[in-house]
C-alpha cells in the first residue's frame, strides 16, 4: 500500500481525491499523529481488536475507510512494519536486523519491489509497504475490586516465601527470577500475585515457548479464576481476537501485541525456542507497557543468570523443594550399549526391553524419551509387540494435543516422545526413561526437567528416573549433581521430611 500526507495526515493511495506524490510507509520519514477526539464515537469491535496489538490489514475485517477515520480521529495509529536506517532494515513486529531473512518480490499493493520480512512470515507477511496498527484510543477498563482468586488450597512455607516477592515485584513494577525445581508447584505459587494484579484493574500475560504447556495451564487458570475471561493463544487458537484481563499465550503469538500488559509472567524462560531466538525475545519486551513488572520462572536457568543473581544484578527468589516435601528423584544411570546399531537390525536393548515390561506388568504409566524422531518411528512397532496402545508424539504430530490428552486420562500406557515433552506437562504417576542420554540433544537442562517428569503429585510423590546410556556425558553428571545438590538444600532449610 502507499501513502500520501495531505494536510499532516497519513491517506492512503486508495482514499486520495486529487492526484499526490505517494510512497510506502517506510519512505516516509516522519509518520503524522493524530491527538484523540474525545467526542468521536468509535467502533467498540474494533477496539476489543486493536486495543494491545499490533495488526496488519489482512488480520482486520474493517474496511479501510473505516480504519483511516479511526486515524484521523486519533484512535489508531500507523507505524511501518519496515524501517531502514543507513540502508539497513529491521522489521519492527520482530526485531529482526539481519540481511539474510530479508528479500524482495514484485507487490501488488505498492507496485514496486516490495522488501519483506522472512523471520516472522509465519504471523504474515510484513513488507516495507505495510503499515502495523495500533490502538490509540480509549482503552477497557476492567473493574475488580474485589479478589479474583478461587482457590482453596495451601501453599508449603518455600511457595509462600515466593508468593508474597512475587506480589511485591508486581507492585512496585520490578522485576522478579523465581528459580524453582521441577514440581515446585510454580503455577500455585503465580496465584496471588495474578489476583493482586487483576484486582489493581492490571492486564496479565503467562507466555511460555510451548503450546503443551498453555493448554495444561488454561484450563488450572480458569478453574481458579472462574468470574473473568481468560484467552488462550496458541497456532490455530480460536481466542485469537479475545480481549481478556489474563491471557496465557505461546511467546511466538506475543509477535502480535504492542505495549499490551502491566505485568508479564514468562514460564521456563530457559526452554527452546525462546531461550536461542532473539525474535521471541523481542516479542515479549514489546508486549510489555512501559511501566510494567516481568516475572521470570524457571527450574534450570543457566549460568549467565546464575552468575548475575549471585552478584546481585538480578532480583530472585528460590524454591528447592517441592510442595509434597519428598525429595526430588534422583536419576540412575544404566549402559544399554550401542543401541542405535541395535536399532539397525530391529532390535532393543534387553533393559530398554524389561524396563518397559515391567512397567505394562505393573500397570504403571511411563515416558520414554528418544533423542530423535526418525529414531522414535523404528522404535514404536518394537515396543508395541509389549502392547499395541503404546504411542509416540512429536512437535510435528498432527494428533500430538489427542495423545497427550489420552496419557492424561490414562487411555495409553506409555507414551514415546521426543524433548517435546521435557517440560511442562504433568502426569500424577509415572516412571520416566532416556534412551540414549548421550546424544547432544540431551543438555544438562533438559535432563533436569525429564528427570523433574517423576513424582510430582501428594499421591505419587516418588517414582523412578533412568538415563539409559552408550558412555556417560558431562550434562548427565552435571544434571544429577544439580538434582543432588538441590535436595541438599532443601533439607538444609527444612522443606523436606523423607
């Protein structure tokens, strides 16, 4: 699309009545800004869509028309979806300044060129012709002043410590490290701090990497907070429109909001892929309003945050045991040989083999963790000899949610998965395995959080964690030490009783 400025005001190619000088948005060196009618009475649909985002014009059904008199009545603004600066791009929606995810084709819309963004094309597709728009109008006001929060249970002495720095943070717009182990009960210990935040009329984000994990947490959520709407945002989410007070959302759809929340919650902020894509990154500080509190949480943070929060140049709050008292299970290492030549000839390891046996003849639910999917398809017509219900689940798996959801109502017995499940899911009562702990694949955090899989409800707080091995890796020692070390202090400062 082009643009002409008439009378200091932004008009689009499609909307001029006289011939004018047009270009696209990113030509344009200083985009004018309308001052708010007070008087003007604007679309209430639209606002419940813009207000917080940051949206292209395919993602709106309004007509243009429409949208430039919202403009010219300072209820929205158009911001360039690509600046350049010196001949240098980035892409304002995600962050992105490197050249190689940047190219060129011939648009329609502005007939020339037309450079586009290639990191974020996933959300559409952004050019240096199309303009992002905002919500600058009145915005919603929730009114809560009363809690929020329907919740009966109780927190152990470790949760409550974390609660009450978690509802400071919140307060005073801080920034907050809660560094808990796996089953710590995190979700419980955020409770507080979200109906503080609520009840201050503020706006709340959960983001996690994963959209295993929005889905186990909007349902807990919304149990426990049933009088207000929460949104759910994850690929193919049908709240993706929704303008909620809580909203529990994949990082990736953060792509989409501008300036949005009062207080940010990022789960497992050490996960893949946010912890390596500096887009997400990008994506989550943008949310955020300018004065507003961020809570990080995490089981396995890494050392740069380790070494900042000992020097004090991070605020932080940690939780070494979990909620249950027991400790954390501690990983058993076992030598299954070279499995993969094994795997060649359509065999197993006899362990691999007993060790799932004896799980099916004890009725017991488990995972098995493969470091690869191609190793995991060869693999499951072997196991299934055992039992035909065994399945496998991977990112790609079109009926991933289906398995994961029949796991937790225990239809399936066990289920084979790739890292995808390392973290964020909760099953009451299982045993878990690695097979082949030492490929790469299987970092020190990751075995944590596997490892943090077992014993994690009041009915089943123990269980058996095995890293079956063809040679001993620095991560898997250094994953146990971790594990040990943390039940050291937690018996240290009383939080364990076993």
């Amino acid at each position: 699309m082009r643009f002409a400025i008439v009378h200091s005001k932004l008009i689009p190619d499609k909307l001029l009545t006289s011939p004018e000088i047009t270009l696209p948005i990113s030509s344009i060196d200083q985009i004018p800004f309308n001052q708010m009618n007070l008087n003007y009475s604007y679309n209430i649909e639209l606002q419940q869509q813009l207000i917080g985002k940051q949206l292209l014009l395919d993602d709106l059904a309004f007509p243009i028309e429409e949208l430039q008199e919202h403009y010219e009545n300072g209820c929205l603004i158009y911001r360039k979806g690509i600046s350049i600066e010196k001949n240098k791009p980035a892409c304002t929606r995600c962050g992105n300044k490197d050249k190689h995810f940047f190219a060129h084709f011939p648009c329609s819309r502005c007939g020339e060129d037309c450079l586009y963004c290639r990191k974020c094309i996933m959300m559409g597709r952004i050019s240096a012709c199309t303009p992002l728009i905002s919500w600058t109008g009145p915005t919603t006001l929730w009114e809560m002043n009363s809690p929020q929060l329907s919740w009966n249970g109780s927190l152990s002495e470790g949760q409550q410590t974390a609660s009450q720095r978690v509802v400071q943070a919140i307060n005073e717009n801080k920034e907050l490290l809660v560094w808990a182990v796996c089953g710590a009960g995190k979700t419980e210990v955020l409770f507080q701090g979200i109906d503080t935040a609520l009840t201050s009329g503020k706006r709340v984000c959960l983001a996690t990497p994963r959209t295993d994990v929005v889905l186990e947490l909007t349902p807990r959520l919304k149990n426990v907070f049933p009088n207000i709407q929460v949104a759910s945002l994850y690929g193919g989410s049908e709240d993706r429109h929704l303008n909620a007070p809580l909203t529990i959302t994949t990082t990736h759809q953060l792509l989409r909001f501008y300036q949005a929340f009062d207080t940010v919650i990022l789960d497992e902020v050490d996960a893949f892929p946010y912890s390596v894509e500096e887009t997400l990154q990008h994506a989550v500080r943008q949310a955020r309003k300018q004065s507003s509190s961020m809570i990080y949480l995490t089981a396995t943070p890494n050392e740069k945050w380790q070494t900042e929060c000992l020097q004090g140049k991070k605020e932080i709050v940690t939780i070494p045991a979990r909620f249950h008292r027991h400790p954390l299970p501690v990983p058993r290492f076992q030598w299954c040989g070279n499995w993969e030549k094994l795997l060649k000839k359509n065999r197993l390891p006899q362990n691999i083999l007993q060790w799932v046996k004896k799980r099916l003849d004890a009725n017991k639910q488990c995972l098995l963790f493969i470091p690869k999917i191609d190793k995991m398809e060869k693999i499951l017509p072997l196991i299934r000899t055992l039992n035909p219900n065994i399945e496998a689940v991977h990112a790609e798996d079109p009926k991933r949610k289906e398995k994961v959801m029949a796991m937790r109502n225990k239809e399936t017995p066990m289920l084979l998965t790739t890292t995808i499940l390392e973290r964020g899911v909760t099953f009451p009562n299982i045993d878990v395995a690695v097979l082949g702990a030492e490929d790469r694949i299987f970092t020190e955090s990751a075995l944590v959080q596997i490892a943090g899989r077992v014993g994690r409800s009041w009915q089943a707080p123990s269980g058996e964690i095995t890293f079956f091995h063809y040679g001993k890796t620095k991560a898997m020692i250094r994953a146990k030490n971790k594990i040990v070390k943390m039940n050291e202090e937690a018996r240290k400062k009383g939080l364990i009783d076993y």
